[in-house]
C-alpha cells in the first residue's frame, strides 16, 4: 500500500510523528508531500486539493491529511470527483471511514487529537478494508450522485 501524507503548518508536528510511524511498518510505503514547503504561500486547500488529485491518479493509495481540526482538509478533498474523505478522532470512525465508505483520505485535526491517539487512529484505518455488502449499494449511491453533479 502506498500511503501519503501533508500537512498545513498547524498539523506539522503530528504530521512528523504519524509519518515516523507509518515508516517502521515495512509492508507500507509512506511519501510525505510536503507541499507547504514548496508553495509556502498556500494553506490547507492547496494542500488537500494536491493530495487528492495525486490520489485520484493513482499515484497513492490512500492519504493522510492533518491540519488544526481537519475538517477544512476533508471539505477540500472531497470536492475532487472519486475522492472521499474524513475527519476521524477515534479508532471505530477510522474503520468505518474505510470499511463502509470506502474513502482514500484520513483527515486529523493537530489541535484535536494527541499523537498516541492518532497513531492507534492511523493504525486502525490502514489495517481496514472496504466491506462491500450492505454498504456497497450506498457506496454506489454516492458514486451516482457524484456523476449526476458533474456531468
């Protein structure tokens, strides 16, 4: 699996943590983006707005998004097409993020969530797979909303 993270200057310390995390596992493959050190003049939009167009060409996986709360991350992201993303603070959200809707963006919010907590939170959401079954035709639903706004 190839992970990737970014932050916003608000979640760069719990960024560095979760990143130095992922990167002990060794069946995963983490890039930090590190998009604000390259256009310092942006913030969370960009930032979130980068990762998904990455993810929705499939040069990742999956993303991890941190920034004060995180949901300004997740609003951002989930306005590419194909893209679904979510704040998570605790470890069932962040199965269920995957498990029943199969989105590809974890966001994190730095000033919610301490870095012990979202290590189990990040752990929880790699080690999770999208079900299918009962959340599959929902799933779908959103897919076909999706298309309906924008064709």
């Amino acid at each position: 699996m190839k992970i990737a993270i970014d932050s916003d200057l608000n979640g760069v310390l719990l960024k560095e943590n979760i990143f130095l995390f992922l990167n002990e596992k060794t069946d995963i493959e983490i890039c930090d983006l590190q998009y604000i050190n390259q256009f310092p003049e942006r913030d969370y939009p960009d930032v979130a707005f980068n990762m998904a167009k990455k993810i929705k060409e499939n040069h990742f996986d999956r993303g991890i998004l941190i920034c004060g709360t995180g949901l300004g991350m997740a609003i951002c992201a989930n306005k590419i097409p194909g893209i679904y993303a979510g704040a998570c603070h605790d470890v069932y959200s962040a199965e269920r993020l995957v498990k029943s809707n199969n989105a590809q963006i974890l966001t994190l919010g730095a000033f919610v969530i301490g870095a012990e907590s979202a290590k189990k939170v990040v752990e929880a959401w790699v080690l999770s797979n999208f079900e299918n079954g009962r959340s599959l035709p929902k799933v779908n639903r959103l897919k076909e909303i999706e298309r309906e706004i924008y064709k």
